[in-house]
C-alpha cells in the first residue's frame, strides 16, 4: 500500500539516442483522487495520466528521459503499481 498525500517522483534516463518503454504490470489506485502521470523530461509533455484498477497501456518515450509522478489524497489507500522498465535504441 502506498501512503497518504504523496508527491513522489520517478526519472528515469536512457543513454542518448535512446528511448523508455514503461509497461505497468499491475496498478490499484483510488479512482478519484490518487494518479500516476507520465511525463517526456525535457518538453515536460504529458505522456499518460492514470488512476482506478484498470491497468494503464504501455508508454513510450519520444526523448530518452521520462518522469514518472505519483500523487495521493489524504484519505483511501490501495495496493499501488508495479511496472517494469526497458531501455532500447530504435
């Protein structure tokens, strides 16, 4: 379980040149007040923003740093995510 209002965040760079596969394997978030949000790092452009129980698409990088941010509220916490996270050269 996670805990309450969090504000976490999550780099994660490949070498240049190179891109960031995010696939989620599990996810379990309040539907109304908790996300995960995806984020390309340098342009700071919105990838994905999730929540609830429905396991999120794969993300990929345009760059080859994304952030991954977790907010929470102050009140239900849940099982959290998992996912796992490759690096390749297109």
């Amino acid at each position: 379980m996670y805990e309450h209002n969090m504000n976490e965040t999550w780099k994660i760079e490949a070498e240049i040149c190179n891109k960031v596969i995010l696939r989620f394997t599990s996810f379990d978030l309040e539907s109304c007040c908790d996300y995960v949000k995806v984020y390309e790092c340098d342009v700071n452009r919105l990838l994905g923003s999730f929540n609830g129980e429905e396991l999120p698409p794969e993300v990929r990088s345009i760059g080859n740093c994304i952030s991954i941010i977790m907010t929470t509220d102050g009140s239900v916490t849940k099982a959290g995510f998992s996912a796992n996270i490759y690096k390749f050269t297109p």
